[in-house]
C-alpha cells in the first residue's frame, strides 16, 4: 500500500523557512506509530528538517544531490528507484510538497493532520480532488491549536 502522511493548516500551509511551523505531540506520536516498520519516502529538504534518520524504519531520501547512507536510511535519484525500493508492506510518502504532488494521484490512503488554524508559510500542501476520496475523521482534537486526524482512502 502506497499511503501519503502529512499535516497541513486551513490554508495549507506545511513549511515556513524550511521548518514545519508549530510543534503538536500528538502528532509525532501518530507519524511514530503509523510508520514503524515500514518504509518511508521524503525529500532532501524533509530530511535535513528531521535531521536524522528514523528509527526502526526505512528511510528513502529522495535528492539529486546529496547522498545520505547508514544504515536503513538510502539516497535515490527518482521516484521509481525510491519505490522500487520500498520492501516493506506499507511504503509512506512523508514529504516535502514537491513530493507529495508527484503521489497524489498514486496513493491508496492519505493519513492527514487538518490544522483548524491559518499559518503563515512558504510551502504548501497541494489540493486533491476530495471526491475521488472516502474521508473518515478519526478524532479531534482542541486547545491552543485545534487539529483532527483524517484518514482518505481511495475509492476505486
């Protein structure tokens, strides 16, 4: 199963200066346990972000140029060899922008973050047709910065 995971504000927002803009732990937790043990594909600038390899996961790094390689953490030039890759069950595509445009259309499920708030930013999440998608809430959250977790799962 190809799956899409990310969180993005009202106004889509994902970055601001190359940092995601603001901190939520719940959030973190659900990214930990939905990807571990599994394969996770990101882009250069999402890796220096996170700056470290994952732990108990494969780490896929998309760049034309850099090369990062330890263990369970590898570098490709091109979306194909990342998914050729891939060798777990689920393979997670975990950003930048660039990126998750490129798997919109390929993806099965997307596990998002909805930030109920407007953040200022300089990258965003792109915008999917909503219709080719069943969306099921699986819990919200209030406080300071409201969010919800929503699963997408494609509908064939």
């Amino acid at each position: 199963m190809l799956a899409l995971i990310a969180a993005y504000a009202q106004n889509r927002t994902i970055g601001a200066e190359g940092v995601i803009p603001w901190h939520i732990p719940g959030e973190q937790r659900r990214f930990r346990w939905l990807t571990t043990g599994q394969t996770v594909i990101m882009g250069r600038r999402t890796f220096i972000e996170i700056g470290r390899p994952l732990p108990n996961r494969t780490t896929i790094i998309l760049s034309r140029t850099k090369t990062y390689q330890t263990p369970n953490c590898f570098t490709v030039r091109s979306l194909e060899e990342a998914l050729e890759r891939a060798a777990t069950r689920h393979t997670f595509i975990a950003g930048g922008a660039a990126l998750y445009t490129a798997t919109l259309e390929m993806v099965e499920k997307m596990f998002l973050t909805e930030i109920h708030a407007t953040v200022p930013g300089d990258t965003f999440f792109p915008t999917f047709p909503e219709s080719d998608f069943r969306r099921k809430v699986v819990a919200s959250f209030s406080g300071e910065l409201p969010y919800t977790y929503v699963t997408y799962t494609r509908i064939r």
